[in-house]
C-alpha cells in the first residue's frame, strides 16, 4: 500500500468531515465542510507543483556543475594544447637539422589546429552552465510563487474552517475568494 503525504491526509480528513456533514443535513455546513476539502485538494496539489519545481531547481543545477566541469576539463585541454604547440615551435627554432625542424614545425601546426575545435567545445559548455542556471532560476521562482498561493489556500482553509465554527456564511466567502486568488497566483508562475 501506497503511503500518503500529510496534504494528502488532511484532504481525505476534510473529505471525510464532508461526508459526516451532509448527514447533518444543514446546507451551510454541508457547503462549507465541501469546500473545505476541495480547498485542501487544491492546496495539496499547488504544493505538489511547488515540490516539482524545486527539484526541476535541484537537477538543473547539477547539469550547470557538471557543465561547468566539462567546461573547466575543455579549457584544461585547450592549455595544454598551447604549451604543447609552442614547445614544438621552440624546440624547431633550436632545430639543428630542417627535417627536424619541418617535424616540429608540423606538430606544432598540428596542435594550433586543435585549438580552435576545442576552445569551441568550451564555450559551447559555458553555453549550456548560462542556460542551466537560467533554467534553474525560473524553476525556483516558480517555486516560490506557488508557495505563496499554497499558503494563501492554507489560510483560506482555516478561515472556512472559523465560518463553520462561528456559523459565518461571510468569512467562509472571504475563504472561497482567498482560494480563488491563491489559484490565480499559482497560475501565473507559469505565465510569466
């Protein structure tokens, strides 16, 4: 059997106490006790988004690392490349014979050849480290909105919950408009 999460929970527990209010048959309990857990639903799944959020954060943020490894690897290439090319070039201005110095010269050439592939790689592995961490960023601002609008959800829970209990049809409209705007909120971390 499958373990549920405490959100998960707390709305089959509202669910339940909705169950047990259609049996009292008072229609503003009944209404309230429904929307108290179609609120909880609605929280649970804005914080279910937010969770995935945060980790899409996590795993772009390792592709940046690992990115930005390759990148440094690359760049390590690239230098060794270099000082390879003018080792050769030196050691052929210190040839004694032109065969030598043309085999030097040609490993020289060859490792100057190398270099604008690779200095390329690395750049194109800069590339990718600026685009995970934008790809990340986005993810962790969405994340933080969301959390916002879990919240607001969670208030508007227990603002439902204190018109039940105070037996106040406005504060409970006050709720149902809080769940509204929370919903719109979590919206638009996917809008902007």
């Amino acid at each position: 059997m499958t373990d549920l999460t405490d959100q998960q929970n707390e709305a089959l527990e509202h669910a339940e106490s909705s169950a047990h209010a259609a049996e009292s048959g008072d229609p503003l309990t009944l209404r309230v006790t429904l929307s108290i857990a179609v609120m909880a639903v609605v929280a649970a799944f804005i914080g279910a988004l937010g969770e995935t959020e945060a980790s899409h954060t996590f795993v772009e943020k390792s592709d940046a690392v690992l990115a930005q490894a390759k990148a440094s690897d690359t760049w390590g290439a690239y230098q060794a490349e270099s000082i390879k090319k003018h080792v050769y070039e030196s050691s052929a201005a210190l040839a004694q014979t032109p065969e030598i110095q043309a085999r030097l010269k040609a490993e020289s050439d060859k490792y100057g050849q190398q270099q604008p592939e690779t200095e390329g790689e690395a750049r194109k592995f800069e590339a990718k480290v600026v685009a995970y961490g934008e790809e990340a960023e986005r993810h962790f601002a969405r994340h933080h909105v969301l959390m916002i609008a879990e919240g607001l959800v969670h208030v508007a829970v227990a603002g439902a919950s204190i018109a039940l209990l105070a037996r106040r049809p406005t504060i409970w409209y006050g709720a149902l408009g809080l769940t509204a705007i929370g919903m719109v909120i979590a919206g638009t971390a996917y809008v902007f």
